[in-house]
C-alpha cells in the first residue's frame, strides 16, 4: 500500500537529478584487538561511566553473587529468560522466580506490574563504549531487558569485541540480521527537564552486570 | 562574515618568505570609517623595511551584495578590483571577512568566466590576512614596550573560521611586553554584525552584540582590540550607544600606536 | 490561534527577546549542550577524521539514493517488514491513519520522530478520531502543553522545571506540585507505561536505514523508542528518504558522530537495530512493520546539486546548539519544524521560499553551524544559495517560491553599490563628498541606530590619506 505513483514519481524525480560519482569512503579498519584483560577494563570503565553498576563474580558462583544482588536491591520477582538458566533454582530468602516462556501478551500484566526484575544474558559487549550486546530475540525476549524496573545481564567477558566495527566484521550479522539487535549502555534515563540527568526514564533504573566464566 | 568550510581548515597554510613588497587592499569599512587603522598597517609594513602599494582604484570585495544574495553585482565589483592586484605580491587584508571573500569566494564568483579565473585564483592565494601575515611572514620586532595595560580581544568569525587566523592576533599581542590579554565569555561567539544581516535582522544582530559588548566590559579591560573593522564597526556603534568608556581599536592601529618609538 | 510561523519570524523574534527568563534558559541549556558535544571530541584531528568519513558516508549514500531506496525496499520486505511511499505529508498521515484503523487502534503510541512532527500527525490522528500520545518524555511535556518541539533533540529545552511542575499539577490527574526532577519524570513514566503495555499501535521515527541488511535504526536514551517499538502489535516507522546508507559499516561512524554531537555521549543507552516483526519462536516483538517513506520536498533539494548536501542531515542538533541566533531566540520562533541552521536549510524545500524568505537571511553567516556539522554540511555557503534563488539571482533548478524574498528598495540599493563601486573615480568622489559632511553626520540612520550610535565617516578616507603619503614615500 502507498500512495497512487508516489514510489514511482518520488524515484523518477530522484534518477532525473544530475548524477554524481562519490566512491565508498575506505573506512578505516576495526582497532586491532586488545588483550581480554583491556577490553574488559574499558567496557567497565564505560558502562560505569553510563551508571551501570558491574560486578566480577568470575571468583564465586554468579548464583551466590546473584542472591546477593537480589538481597541487596530487594528484589521480590525475578523473571528468567524463556529456556536458558534451566539450573537457577528458587532459594531461601530469595525472590519468586518467573519465567518467560509464553507470548508476551500472556505475561503482560505481570511483566509490567509484578516483576521487579529481569534477568538476561548478553550475547557480547562492546569494549570503547560500555555497551551490552542481546542478539537474539529468541532466546531473550526484548521487553525483558526492558520493562522491570531493575535489568540485571550477566556476561561473560571473553565475549567482548573492541569496537562497534570490530563486532559487525566478527558476528554473522551482515548476512543475517537478528529480528532486533539491542545495544545497552546503562539504564534507561533522561535529561529532558532543564538537562538534569534522572534514570528510570521509560526502561530500567539500574542496570547490574555481572562478570561470570560461562553459564 | 561568510564562512567557506569546504577547505580543510585544519590544513595549515604555507607561508612565503618575507617580500620586499606588498599590495594593501584597505577595503571599505577602513577607507571610510577607520582610514588610521590602515595608515597604521603602512606604517607598521614600512618599519620593517616592505614596500607596500596602494591601489587608488579599488573600492570593495563585494562582499555586501555576495552575502545578500546579488552575485552579479558583487562580480562587477570585485571584476574591477582583480586587474590592480595582478603582480605577484602578496596582498596584505586588516580584514578576515574581507579576506575571506577574497580568498575562499572570488574564485568562486569567476568560476565561470575563463578570462577572469587565473587571476582570481591568483589573487586567493596571495590573499593574507593582517594578523598572519605580520605572525608568520613579517615577524617584526617591537622597538618599544608599551605601559602595562589590559586589553580584551574581539576575533571575527571569519579570521576564526574562513582564514583560519584566530590565534595569529593573539599570538601577535603575546609577543608585546607588559601586556595583558583577556578573552571574553563566550569568546568564539559571532558579535552580531554579519553585514546585510544586521539590518535585515536588527532585533537579532543587537541582542547579539548587547551580550558580546557585556562580555567585554565585565572583563574589564581598558580596550578591544580586533583585526577586522566590520566588528568594530558593530561593537563600537554599541559601546558608545549605551554610554560605555571602553572602545575597540583596531589591531593595525593598537601595535603601530603601542609600539611606535618616541618620536 | 496564533502559532508561530516563518512568515511571521520577525514578530516571533521580537517576542522571545522581550523575555529575559526564555533568553536565559536557552542560554544556560546551549551552554551546557556545547559543554558536553566539546568533552566528547578533544582531539580536532580525531574529529576531522571521523567527520571526514561520515561526510563521504552520506554523500556516497545520496549519489545512489534512487538504487538504495529500492534496495532497503526490497531487503525490508524480504524480512517482513511492509514498505510505503508518500510524497506529501497528507498521503503520509493517511498511510498512518489507514495502518492504524486496520489495526484497530484508536490510539498510537509515540516514538521521538520528527519527521512525524513534519507532517504534523497528530493533528491528522486525532482529525480522524485516533488518539496520538507522545511517548519521549520532553515529547510528551511539550504535547501536555499544547506546543510544538523547540529543538530537534531536547523538545522541551524551553521550559524549566518549575514550568514543567506547575504543567504537570494542572493536566495529569491526581499529581501534585512537585519540581523534584526525578518525582516529575516517574510520574511521566507512570502515565505512560500503562500506554505501552495496553496501546496496540506503535510509531517512530528512523536515525540511519541500511540498505543491505533492511534494517531500521534508532538511537535513544529513555527506553520509550523501544517500548513503542516492541509492545504494542504494529510498529510505524517513519522517515524521509535521506536516510539510508549501503552498507552495515556505513552506521558506526555516523552513530559515533550522531551521539556525540548530539547530547556529548559516547553511546546511547539504547541503539536498536529492527529488521523485522516478531519471527518464529520468539515471544515478544510487534506482529507488524512498518515503514514510510516521505519525500516532502527532499526531491527537490536533491534535483539541485548545490543543495543536495542539505540531505547529509543526520538530525543531531549540534548546528543550533551553537548558532547565535539560536541560542537568542530558540526553536519556537522559526515557526518551523526544524529550527535552527538546519532548519534554515531544510524547510525552503519543505515549505517554499515564500514562506521562508526571513529565515534564509536570519544567519550573521558566522560559520559556527558548519564548524560543528558532524557531516561537514557547508551551511553558510546553503544559505547564500537559497538567498541568491530568494532574491530571484540564481538559475535553474529552483525551489518553489524563488525570487520571492525579492524586494524593490534591496535590489535598487544593490544595483547602485554595484554602479558606485566598480567605477573607482566615482567612487573617490564619493568618499570624498562623505568625508567632509561628516559634520552632518545624521543622528538616525534607520535600523543600524536603533542599538548603535551612528556611523561617522572620518575625516578624510584612506585614499587620501594614502595618496598624499605617496608623496612621501613609494605609490
């Protein structure tokens, strides 16, 4: 549906331009990557910077630091992502566990009203702008990074590429893009009234990362 | 006033070595509103052994009528200013704008006209403003100190960023001992005057020049200096509207004054 | 009513200059703009690099506008995603009311989109008797009071927090007077997230379509551009046909350019990247996509080779943030969608060089505008176009309204400099004559003397002075 000829009159008018010859610009290739230990460094420092709060939990188990967030931010809801985590169990004193396994608008209310917060793994991050990387609408639903109020990623951070550039020549994203691709750089936030900075404008208003050896 | 951003202006200019001779295009404001401040560009030339050439029949860049949207009438202008600079020295501007428009728009104006590009072309590249030229090509020596004294500087947009010389000023006025240079808030700001714009948009050019003329007096200084009479024209029209002691001089006129020897 | 339009710009200029708490507030709000923009580029050579790149991105991208157009078509639909093409902005608000209606939405919920400002759909939407709810929240603190946008990226830059307090106690039903930032914006959040959860049509605007991949991009902090993408059952993405590169490696630079310059960020918190509806086996995402594409005069701009650089806008506000007049008058007074120097050279080609013949000569061409572009668009040098094709001085192809802005007096003075100016003895006569009626020097010379004391001309001109120096020295 369009409007009668408008695709064919607004491309006629187009190809009727003078033509130019503006070749491709050579972009500069992808920084070369840095050691692991350097990457994660930076893509801390940047989310931090992006009020993101990131906790190494390499050391421990992140189900023990996990509990202690939830203990920590009062977290009575957690919601799970559809298939993966199958091993999170609920635990004594920890928050009612939901899972999000139906269509959305079987989890709706809930999603929006009940559930504290949502619990996601990042599929990357990118190291020079602080930025967590959900690739797969699939196996993370969107609105679970979203809508509750407190978004806590975990992510494993052998994943991390150094750059926007570096992740688009490492992902087979080129040939196939995911549904929605979703880039992260702290919680949700404004500056819309008299440019002061409040978090928690329409998404979450904390953002919690933690650091684990694989889940 | 108009800025021509397609030349890399990060690209630094190639300076040539310092000529026995100069042409002065005065420009229009100077001839009939500040002819000192072009005396003093003579002077200041002569004392360091350079010719300079004055052209009795130019009159204008063409500037006015460019910016308002009448390139034909600014063609006719600058077509009859083109064969009186068609040696080969350098054309010395106490100008950005003016400068400007002869360096970044002139040949843009004859792009078109086969018999009149050479030299156009020619003339851009010989174009040097004030400030520069006296910075990178002259580098005079100052026989006299001068008392202590503050000055504010007033750059114009053009020197800023069509010529690319907002710093030759200053690094000119460093140079002199015992003075101070304070910059203004807000100091790359445009000043308001913007030629044709001023009148078109009188309410707009005044609330912009009222700030900028606030911003000079709170830094207390006891004069502005600038390098382009356009500016001076606007601010000091200003400064003396609302009663104000503080006056903008040229910058040509400030180092001659400053600098002269006893005589 | 009385909206501010262009062809009233100098009755709205004299307006917002008479009131010292909007000049003040603009101020402090471009102040802290520019503050945030500088921290993000510290090396010049870095940025000129960087802009460098993301000007030959957008240039490459318009010379092959036509074939990308066809190719984001064809890559949109083969993901699934539903393609529209509107000339004008009636033809664009109906596509968006019949894609409503179907969906059986009598409301939509809305992204930040300019272009959805542009073509004024919410004042179609709601003709049609389809609710429209501005989701962004200085979006949404801008429809509350009634107005319009008055900067392309801080919608409600104008206000202060006390305006927005007092709006707030007035229009949201059971708030009281608070002027706590943060109580104001979780009110907004409250209000607004029953509309997500419970609206069936979703709007946006688009930063950056990639061509190869059919995919829209959009750059946001506050997480409503995802919620009325993501939620309700039919996402509408609207965007003018500039908006398209080739190629996935195409977006990073512009991202980078886009963010920084626009709020002084690194990133955004959110940059999403929509390739189509919900798929097989994912539980959440709109059943719908959406995209139109609107022309709006963007042909016509694009038939000029001089102003096509006007379409290498990525929309980041960098350029008002650092004009003069902007920052005097902010965006309400251009009676236009898009204020500011961008806004000068966008909206001839929307709206006509009639209508916009006081914007075209509202720039002191200070140069500010292009230093800052993060395309490199040579803004100054768009305005002398559009002032020549205004004074009726330029040739073909002309935007609608050329030669419009042409008034008797002006052309007369012109022609008279042009006639004294290049006839160098009369000129000297002249000079002559002026100097020695300096006396006479008259204590109103119009306009100029309303701010200035008048111009004086000295005593005697610099040929003068210069020819009885020849004397003295050389010629």
């Amino acid at each position: 549906m369009s409007a009668p000829l408008a695709r064919q009159r607004i491309l006629a008018r187009l190809r009727a331009a003078p033509p130019q010859d503006i070749p491709a610009p050579t972009l500069p290739l992808a920084p070369m990557p840095a050691s692991d230990e350097i990457r994660l460094d930076q893509f801390r420092r940047g989310i931090e910077a992006f009020h993101a709060e990131v906790i190494d939990a390499r050391q421990r188990t992140w189900q023990t630091v996990l509990a202690e967030v939830c203990a920590a931010k009062r977290i009575g809801t957690l919601m799970l992502p559809p298939a993966d985590l199958a091993d999170l169990n609920p635990w004594p004193g920890g928050p009612r566990l939901s899972r999000f396994d139906r269509p959305i608008e079987m989890h709706k209310a809930e999603l929006f009203d009940a559930i504290d917060a949502g619990l996601t793994i990042a599929d990357g991050a990118i190291a020079d702008t602080g930025t967590l990387i959900q690739a797969d609408p699939r196996r993370m639903p969107r609105t679970l990074s979203l809508v509750p109020p407190i978004h806590i990623c975990l992510l494993d951070p052998r994943c991390i590429y150094p750059s926007l550039q570096g992740a688009l020549a490492a992902t087979p994203w080129k040939q196939a893009m995911p549904s929605n691709l979703i880039f992260i750089s702290g919680p949700s936030k404004t500056a819309d009234i008299q440019q002061t900075m409040a978090y928690g404008a329409h998404g979450p208003r904390e953002l919690i990362v933690l650091l684990t050896a694989g889940t | 006033m108009s800025a021509a951003l397609n030349e890399a202006p990060n690209c630094p200019r190639r300076y040539p070595a310092k000529p026995t001779d100069v042409y002065l295009f005065g420009t229009c404001v100077l001839d009939l509103f500040d002819p000192e401040a072009g005396v003093s560009v003579v002077s200041l030339l002569e004392r360091e052994g350079i010719r300079v050439h004055y052209p009795q029949d130019q009159t204008c860049c063409g500037q006015p009528a460019y910016t308002s949207g009448f390139p034909d009438q600014a063609r006719a202008v600058a077509a009859r200013q083109l064969p009186l600079f068609a040696g080969d020295w350098p054309i010395v501007v106490p100008s950005g704008s003016c400068g400007g428009m002869m360096r970044h728009h002139w040949p843009r104006l004859f792009a078109d006209d086969p018999a009149l590009l050479p030299l156009a072309t020619s003339i851009a590249e010989r174009v040097l403003e004030l400030s520069e030229f006296l910075l990178h090509v002259v580098k005079p020596r100052w026989p006299r100190a001068g008392a202590a004294e503050r000055v504010v500087l007033h750059t114009s947009c053009s020197a800023r960023r069509e010529m690319n010389t907002h710093l030759s000023a200053r690094a000119l006025l460093a140079q002199l001992p015992n003075l101070e240079v304070v910059l203004q808030d807000h100091e790359a700001e445009c000043c308001g005057f913007g030629g044709a714009f001023s009148v078109k948009h009188p309410e707009l050019s005044a609330a912009i020049a009222s700030d900028k003329v606030d911003a000079l007096e709170a830094t207390a200084a006891t004069r502005m200096v600038s390098a382009d009479g356009g500016c001076l024209l606007n601010l000091n029209g200003t400064l003396q509207k609302r009663g104000s002691a503080l006056r903008g001089e040229h910058l040509a006129s400030f180092l001659w004054q400053r600098t002269q020897a006893p005589a | 009513m009385n909206a501010p339009t262009p062809i009233r710009f100098h009755a709205n200029v004299r307006g917002v200059l008479a009131n010292p708490v909007l000049r003040a507030s603009f101020r402090g709000a471009m102040d802290f703009l520019m503050a945030r923009r500088a921290a993000q580029f510290p090396a010049a050579d870095a940025f000129e690099a960087l802009r460098a790149q993301g000007e030959q991105i957008r240039q490459h991208s318009l010379a092959r506008l036509p074939e990308l157009l066809e190719t984001l078509e064809a890559n949109l639909q083969r993901n699934g995603i539903q393609v529209h093409w509107a000339e004008t902005p009636l033809q664009a608000c109906r596509l968006i009311i019949d894609l409503a209606t179907r969906a059986g939405g009598d409301l939509v919920v809305k992204g930040k989109s300019m272009v959805s400002e542009e073509i004024e759909l919410n004042h179609a939407l709601e003709a049609a008797g389809i609710g429209a709810l501005e989701s962004d929240m200085g979006e949404y603190i801008v429809q509350l009071a009634g107005e319009k946008p008055s900067h392309i990226i801080m919608p409600a830059i104008h206000k202060t927090k006390e305006d927005i307090a007092r709006l707030f106690a007035d229009k949201v039903p059971g708030v009281d007077y608070t002027d706590s930032v943060d109580e104001l914006i979780q009110i907004g959040r409250r209000v607004l997230r029953d509309k997500f959860r419970d609206t069936r049509v979703g709007l946006s605007g688009v930063n950056i379509a990639v061509a190869e991949t059919g995919t829209l991009c959009l750059v946001e902090n506050e997480g409503n551009g995802r919620m009325c993408t993501t939620v309700p059952d039919v996402h509408i993405a609207i965007t003018g046909i500039e908006k398209v590169v080739a190629r996935l490696e195409h977006v990073p630079p512009l991202l980078t350019l886009l963010t920084r310059s626009a709020t002084g960020q690194a990133a955004t918190t959110y940059f999403n990247w929509i390739s189509g509806p919900r798929r097989a086996g994912e539980l959440d995402g709109p059943r719908e996509v959406h995209l139109v594409l609107l022309d709006n005069g963007r042909s016509g701009a694009y038939a000029d080779i001089r102003l096509r650089a006007t379409l290498q806008c990525i929309r980041c506000g960098a350029c008002m943030n650092h004009c003069p007049v902007y920052a005097r008058i902010g965006g309400h007074a251009y009676g236009t969608t898009y204020p500011g120097p961008i806004g000068q050279i966008v909206s001839p080609h929307m709206l006509g060089l009639e209508a916009t013949q006081d914007l075209v000569t509202a720039s002191s061409l200070c140069g500010a505008c292009g230093e800052v572009c993060p395309v490199k668009i040579p803004i100054p040098d768009l305005l002398l176009q559009l002032r020549q094709q205004s004074q009726g001085n330029a040739a073909a192809p002309l935007l609608p309204g050329a030669g419009r802005g042409r008034k008797a007096l002006q052309s007369i003075s012109y022609q008279l400099f042009a006639w004294l100016y290049a006839r160098p003895a009369l000129y000297r006569l002249f000079s002559f004559v002026a100097t020695r009626l300096r006396a006479f020097t008259p204590a109103r010379q119009g306009v100029w003397t309303g701010s200035r004391a008048p111009l004086r001309p000295a005593a005697r001109s610099l040929h003068e002075r210069m020819k009885s120096r020849a004397g003295e020295s050389c010629a």
